[in-house]
C-alpha cells in the first residue's frame, strides 16, 4: 500500500537543542545530582494534558530541599531550540509532492504553544497533534491509533518518523512504516530516510 501520510516528531528530527546542549546535565547543573530526573517525572502528566508545566515544575521545586529557584528560571530550558530551516522547508517539499505531513509530538502546554507562536509549527503541517492534547503520549500504541482514528486511515497507508526507538517501535507493531532518524543527523539525512520510506512497498 503506498503511504499517503507521515507523521513527524519534532525533537531531535525537525528541532534541536544548542550544540552540545544536554537537558539533563543542564538540570542536574541548576538543581543538583537526580533533579532532572525529578523534573522530568513531574512533568509527565503535563505531557497528557492533566497538568500545566508551570503547576508540575512548582511541585517538584517546592519538594526539592535546598533549591532557590521558581518556576520561571526554569520555563526557558524548554525553548532551548532552534528549528532546522532545511528540514522544515522538505517537509514543505513533501507537502507539495501532494503527501500529507501531520506533526506527532510529545509536547506539554508552554512548548506546545512555544512552538506554534514563535516557529509557525501548525502552518508547517496539514494537522498538528501534540500529546497533551490527545491525552497520551508516544510511545503509548493510544497515541497513534488516536492519530489513525482522527484521519481515518490504516496503518499501511502511513509513515512515521522519529529519533527514539521506543517510539518507532510503538508505531511499527501497530503497521505503521517507520523511520528511525539517528539523534543529531542533518536534514540530508532525514531526507534520504524519508524519501527511502515513501519508496518502500
């Protein structure tokens, strides 16, 4: 069946962080040894829509001994990118080669409202579907069969690319095609993989 549609994740394939840019390295520097860690876990239900990132980094600051730090000193780490302008502009190519492109992404409130006003990520994409919108995150398989369900389309008539190989994993068992973008590869890369899995049978 030719794939008719793809669905792109942003972090690591469309933006990236500073060079040399690490976030947990970046967190434990502010907070200490295992406050990444913790960040990270509050933020989970701000992933899936149950809380805002401002409400779970408040919690994990308020828990966290010895920390003089708010919820704003810490908000910025999440628009710590910068969007690929060559990437951005072949999913533009791809959207004109009359394949539909639909962003797939884990995103809590503030990066998903970061991404829209400040790099155009819903005019960059036919549909946009951020995690904590749909109330699952990757690589939960709810995730993707939400996606399918929204465009009523089969699994063999999409492609899905992503940098995490939990998260392909996830979208490859449901049927869908994957591509597994190597974390910090360029967009020739990307292009070469994506143009390999639109021509695959």
């Amino acid at each position: 069946m030719t794939i008719t549609t793809l669905l792109w994740d942003a972090d690591g394939v469309l933006q990236h962080g500073p060079s040399g840019w690490n976030w947990r390295k970046e967190l434990d520097r502010v907070g200490g040894p295992g406050f990444a860690e913790a960040v990270f876990e509050a933020e989970l239900p701000a992933l899936i829509g149950r809380a805002s990132l401002r409400t779970c980094l408040e919690t994990v600051l308020h828990r966290w001994p010895g920390i003089d730090l708010n919820s704003d000193d810490l908000i910025g780490l999440w628009e710590m990118a910068s969007v690929d302008p060559d990437a951005f502009a072949y999913v533009g190519e791809v959207r004109r080669r009359g394949v539909a492109c639909h962003l797939a992404t884990n995103q809590q409130d503030h990066r998903r409202r970061w991404m829209r006003d400040a790099w155009g990520y819903d005019e960059a994409f036919d549909r946009s579907y951020y995690s904590c919108e749909l109330g699952v995150a990757k690589p939960d398989p709810a995730f993707f069969a939400a996606i399918l369900d929204d465009l009523g389309l089969r699994p063999d008539q999409v492609g899905f690319i992503d940098d995490s190989e939990p998260n392909v994993s996830a979208a490859r068992a449901l049927g869908i095609a994957t591509y597994h973008h190597p974390r910090g590869a360029d967009a020739s890369t990307l292009r070469a993989g994506v143009e390999s899995l639109l021509a695959s049978p």
